[in-house]
C-alpha cells in the first residue's frame, strides 16, 4: 500500500536547489510541507519565498550542502497497488435530483426577497429573469 522513497542528505539538497518545492514534491508523491519539514530535520537550508520567481542573477546563491550524512525517506502511497477503476468515466458529470419541498415554513431573509422578485419576474429562455434585481443569483426552471 505505501512505499518508500529515499534520499540522501547530499542528493535531497541539490533537488531542493534544482527544483521549485511544490514540483519537487509532486515528483516524490508528498506534500511540499512534508519535504520541507524534511529538509529542516537534516539541516538542509531551503530557498527564500520567491526564489523561483526571480531571475537567476537576482537569486540567492546555492549555500553549501550540509555536512551531515544520512538517509531522508518519505512514506509514499504506492499507486500501483490500488484497484483500478472500473464503471465510469471520471470525467462524467453525475446528476442527481435534488427534492425541495413544496412549500417552505421559515424560509432564509435572502430566500425571502428572492422568492419576492421571483413572483414579478418573467421567463427568458426558459429561466426566470431578475436581472437588474438585487436578489440571489441563481437560475431555475418550472420543472
């Protein structure tokens, strides 16, 4: 179900140095926070906020690597040992109807004043038009 992956000290800080945090991490499967509280526990020094965005000449210079030695590993959930899916297509939309009652007890002020202008509204393609009225934004058919 998970796996490990391993770094050494040396390794993990020219990656650090290398590589945006967030990209870093998303190539080890963690979060950049993980990788990050890693590198604190191994005295790696970590790149300002912003570093990335500069220019290579504005940014701060590589410090040297750390001098301790070592192994930083990270808990990865292994993909591959997941059940595939099966059945739909993940990029299928769902729909689901929703029931509403008919009529409400204690409706919301907001509710209120929209069911209000609702009742003076005309149809426009099929869908009750406010415009113009300041009232929720939402759109909703007879059916």
């Amino acid at each position: 179900m998970y796996k490990f992956v391993s770094f050494t000290v040396e390794e993990l800080f020219e990656k650090v140095w290398e590589t945006p945090m967030v990209k870093l991490a998303h190539d080890i499967g963690v979060s950049d926070v993980a990788v990050a509280k890693a590198c604190r526990k191994a005295s790696i020094p970590l790149p300002g906020r912003g570093h990335w965005a500069k220019s290579e000449k504005q940014r701060q210079r590589k410090p040297k690597p750390p001098a301790a030695e070592g192994q930083v590993r990270f808990q990865v959930l292994d993909r591959d040992t997941l059940p595939a899916k099966t059945g739909t297509d993940s990029n299928s939309i769902v729909r689901r109807t929703i029931e509403a009652p008919f009529e409400l007890t204690e409706p919301h002020a907001l509710v209120s004043q929209w069911l209000k202008s609702a009742k003076t509204s005309k149809l426009k393609d099929g869908y009750l038009d406010y415009a113009g009225k300041r009232v929720l934004n939402v759109m909703i058919s007879r059916h």
